[in-house]
C-alpha cells in the first residue's frame, strides 16, 4: 500500500503544480497505473484521468473516469469498512462533472 501511494505521489508531483504538458507524460501514465493496480486508490484514476485530459487524450480519459463510476462497488472493500458514503459519492460526482465536461 505504501508504494502504491508513493507512486501516485511521484506521478502527482511530476505534473499537477505546473501549466505546461510534461514531456515525459506518457511515463507519469504508466506510473500512475502502477499505482492504482498496486492499491486500486480512486485518486490514481482521477489524476490519470486529468492528465489525459491535459494531453489531450479526451476518450482515454472517459474510458477512466467511466472506471471511477464503478468505484462504489469496491469502496467498501477499499475502506476496508472504514467509508463514509459523502466520500464515495464526491469521487464518483467528480469522474460525474469530469465526464459531462469531455462531453
């Protein structure tokens, strides 16, 4: 759990406080992936999903914030218990916005 955290932080903090494009985006995917196939951490998909975004990549990213809306069939799991239902409800209201955005 712990690496899969740390690599969401390295692909977050290779792009999320800068306005230009990365140009080693694709690795930031790739990184982001392996973070949320390590931990199945909703927030791997939403950043993913905000980078393909920023890239360009418009029916990537609604190919994962579409997996976001399937969060709450494993938030229980993910929480191991521990879940509030305002949480779960917000990262699915986001991929929600983020989806009617891309159109």
């Amino acid at each position: 759990m712990m690496s899969a955290e740390a690599l969401i932080e390295v692909a977050s903090d290779a792009w999320k406080f800068s306005d230009e494009i990365p140009a080693d985006w694709k690795e930031i995917v790739a990184t982001y992936l392996k973070g949320w196939a390590a931990s199945f951490n909703p927030r791997a998909l939403t950043e993913l999903g905000e980078l393909l975004m920023k890239v360009g990549y418009r029916s990537e990213a609604k190919e994962v914030f579409r997996v976001l809306l399937l969060f709450p069939t494993y938030a229980e799991t993910y929480f191991s218990g521990q879940q509030t239902r305002e949480l779960v409800d917000d990262i699915v209201n986001a991929a929600k916005e983020s989806l009617h955005e891309l159109g």
